[in-house]
C-alpha cells in the first residue's frame, strides 16, 4: 500500500531543516524502493518549508516506524504531520 506523509515546519526551523538535510537524505536513500516519490514543499519565497514523501508499505505502522527513524522527526522539525493511505490512480 501506498502512504503519503505530508510533513509541515514549524515556523522558524529553518536551521533545523538545513542541520538535518544530510542525514534526512540518506535515510531517504536506505528506504530504497519503499520511497515512490519524495520532495519538499516551499513556500512563496522559494524556501524549503516541508516535506511529502509516498512510501509504499505493508500497513501504516511500517510507514509510523519509518518516519519516527527520519533526522528530521528526530530533531523535532515538524509543527504537523499527516499520514494518509493513497491509491496512484495515473502517473
């Protein structure tokens, strides 16, 4: 099954996002084909103020798992995060 993880900053933590980017991109990179699609969101500047990853998973606690192993939800970056199961209907 497909998850759609939409991870939103908290105000502010762009220096969390930056000190953390390395490593978030590596665990990216470990997940392998578990990661279908992965990109931040920007705001009307053009700054990184987010995240969307679809993750394909067995059940959305594999996909819970998964997230609470991120850099960035381990610095503590995220004001919200939603997780979502997802059907790719095209594309």
């Amino acid at each position: 099954m497909l998850y759609v993880l939409i991870c939103i900053d908290k105000p502010g933590a762009a220096g969390i996002r930056q000190a953390n980017r390395k490593a978030h991109l590596e665990h990216l990179r470990m997940a392998g084909e578990a990661i279908v699609q992965a990109g931040p969101f920007l705001d009307d500047a053009g700054e990184m103020c987010g995240s969307m990853i679809v993750y394909a998973a067995a059940n959305r606690g594999e996909a819970e798992r998964w997230l609470r192993d991120d850099p960035y939800e381990k610095a503590d970056l995220f004001e919200s995060v939603t997780i979502r199961s997802w059907r790719r209907t095209v594309g």
